[in-house]
C-alpha cells in the first residue's frame, strides 16, 4: 500500500468513526452569508464536516478559519461560520462545495472522488489527507489576472506555505461540542489549527 493509500484509509476510518455516532439532520443545511444556522443539536455532523472542507480549503489557500457562533440568536441555536484567509466571508465559489460535504449522504464516497478530482492550479496527485507544504501553481493552469480578479487583489504565490486553520468560538452552551467536533474534522486529514 503506497501512502497516499495509507493516508486516505486512516483519514477515512477516523471519520467514519466519528460519523456512525452523529445524528443526520432532518433537511440538508443551507450555506448562507450567517453560515450554516441552525438549532445547535442539528449541528454536530455539521462542524465536523466543515472542519474535513476548511483544512482542505487552508490545504489549497495556505489559510482558512471557523468560527462557531449565532450571535444574537437564541440559546438554543448555534452557527457554523466559514472566514477566508483575509477575514472576509467564505468566498461564493466554495459555498456550494461546503453544502455538497455538508450535506453528502455518502461521506467516504464524495471524498474519495473529491481527492480524485484535479483542483485547478494543484498539481495531479496532490494528497488532500496528508499534511504537505502548499504545491507550487501549475504554469498556465490560471493566469495571474485570473488569479488576481479570484482573490481580489495582488496575488503572490507562496511555495512550501504549510496550511493552517483558525478556529473561534463564543460562550454559548452547545459551542465547546461543536468545536469539539470540528477540530476532529480538521486533524481528520492532517490540517494544523490555531484556537
């Protein structure tokens, strides 16, 4: 077995672990500009599967954050809130590739053919389960003003950049669970964190 086999048959054990004790959610869950909302007890496969999609985001933007939190709501619900690496909200692009693993009814299945998919800029065979330094940007996979009108600025690319993901989460009663929860999404495959 090479080690991106090994890699990907640890990672997917881990979350078919966690999975199997989650509860599913009535209805799929809607990414919206408050993130994914809801009553906190829906939440919990949520959070750890927005950790799973922000350390594979932060594994090709270098940087990618959560915080949990409903702000004003009511006790009883919580937030999943997704941030990009300059603070701003998660970009609309990604927001529907939150909700399809969010709301995926076949997990190890999506993931399995996500790994697969070439991700424009990433090198072909770029392992999403293990813990690598950021691969350098195909030549001719996007042009610099692509890039630029993408991240909505001066882009440099950074090589050998090491992912991380910033985590926050506010005082209500169901948030240490679900960070709890999204953490084991994020070490799932390999992603540092900083709280």
């Amino acid at each position: 077995m090479t080690s991106f086999q090994a890699n990907r048959e640890r990672a997917l054990g881990i979350i078919s672990e966690v999975e199997a004790d989650l509860p599913i959610p009535e209805k799929p869950l809607k990414y919206g500009t408050a993130g994914f909302r809801g009553r906190a007890d829906t939440l919990e496969r949520c959070a750890f599967r927005v950790g799973i999609f922000v350390a594979f985001r932060a594994k090709i933007t270098g940087v990618c954050g959560v915080m949990i939190t409903a702000s004003h709501n009511g006790p009883e619900d919580n937030g999943v809130k997704i941030v990009e690496k300059d603070g701003s909200m998660l970009d609309p692009n990604w927001e529907e590739w939150a909700e399809f693993i969010v709301n995926s009814e076949d997990i190890k299945n999506t993931l399995l053919n996500l790994n697969e998919l070439t991700i424009k800029g990433l090198p072909f065979g770029f392992d999403v389960f293990e813990l690598n330094p950021l691969p350098k940007k195909e030549v001719g996979a996007e042009t610099l003003e692509e890039m630029k009108e993408r991240e909505k600025g001066n882009v440099v690319p950074q090589p050998d950049v090491w992912p991380k993901v910033f985590v926050g989460m506010d005082t209500r009663e169901s948030s240490p669970k679900l960070m709890e929860l999204l953490l084991r999404g994020i070490d799932a495959v390999k992603c540092p964190y900083s709280k």
